[in-house]
C-alpha cells in the first residue's frame, strides 16, 4: 500500500459527508457471537469483494464494541436488511447494550440470523485492515442465503427502499 502524505490536502468533513451523503448504500446488521452472546451493529457500508473465492468487505468504526469482539471471534454474519426493517436498523444502531432484545433472530452456523432479513451471509474473517478512523474486515463467505423483499437503502441520511426507473 502506498502512504498518502499528510501534508496532503483533504476536503472538509462536512463536504465529504454531504457528497457521500448521494450514495445509496445497502443496510445490514454484521453480528458475531462471543460467549453465547449476540452482539451486532447497523453497516452501511458492506460490499461484495471478490466472486473467486467469495468474499464480502465490512467496514467498522474502530470505536466499535463489536469490532474488539471480531477481532477474537473472527467471524461474522451479514444480515441484508428489508425496507420494512427501519425499526430493527434503528435498534442495531443504537449504543444500548442489548441490541437483540425484541428482535426475532435465530443461530445458523453458529452466527446471528436476523429474520425476514432480504439475505444471509456467514463469514469467517480472513483480514482486519486498518483505514482511517475505520477498519475493513475481509471476510470469506462460507454460506448464503436469499430470502426476497425489498431492500433497505440509506440515502441523504434516511432510510428508504431501490424503486426501478
């Protein structure tokens, strides 16, 4: 990796995230199990990273309690969420400690399912890389699972829902 020089100028917080602000993204709660307890958080920013193996790549702010917890467990789900799941993206997004408290999940390989989630992924993590006040997990996808619906989407800070044009 090539080191970006600090005297190199940046854009202003508030610009960056106003224009990234334009994107919308997927929502998903990325959970782990530690000690037979549940812990997980609302991601916005998860991709597809490669098809050869497959893998997925989560982005985590490296204030998170669950970031520590990964960095032990090593593994991860992603639950896609579906456009009627605001409140449970809300719920995950929030700093009270017990975040599953009323959700309706259930183990699968032994990771978190969240249900009528749009999709289902469990991971092992195979990489944790450090980029600014964030860290990526690579994660390698062992097991996927479709469930339908419509997507949840985060734009202009709100959540929503993909309509076709």
């Amino acid at each position: 990796m090539v080191a970006i020089e600090e005297t190199v100028r940046t854009v202003d917080q508030q610009r960056f995230r106003d224009a990234m602000g334009t994107v919308a993204a997927a929502v998903a709660i990325v959970a782990t199990i530690e000690d037979d307890v549940p812990h997980g958080t609302t991601v916005s920013a998860f991709m597809s990273l490669s098809l050869e193996p497959p893998m997925a790549l989560v982005s985590l702010d490296n204030r998170s309690e669950l970031l520590a917890i990964v960095e032990r467990t090593r593994a991860v789900s992603i639950n896609v969420l579906q456009s009627h799941q605001a409140e449970v993206a809300s719920a995950f997004a929030s700093r009270r400690d017990d975040r599953f408290a009323g959700v309706d999940w259930r183990r699968r390989d032994g990771l978190p399912e969240i249900a009528e989630s749009a999709a289902w992924l469990g991971c092992s993590v195979t990489e944790i890389v450090p980029g600014g006040d964030h860290t990526l997990l690579l994660c390698l996808v062992h097991d996927a699972e479709v469930h339908g619906g419509s997507p949840m989407v985060y734009y202009q800070r709100q959540f929503g829902t993909h309509a076709a044009v």
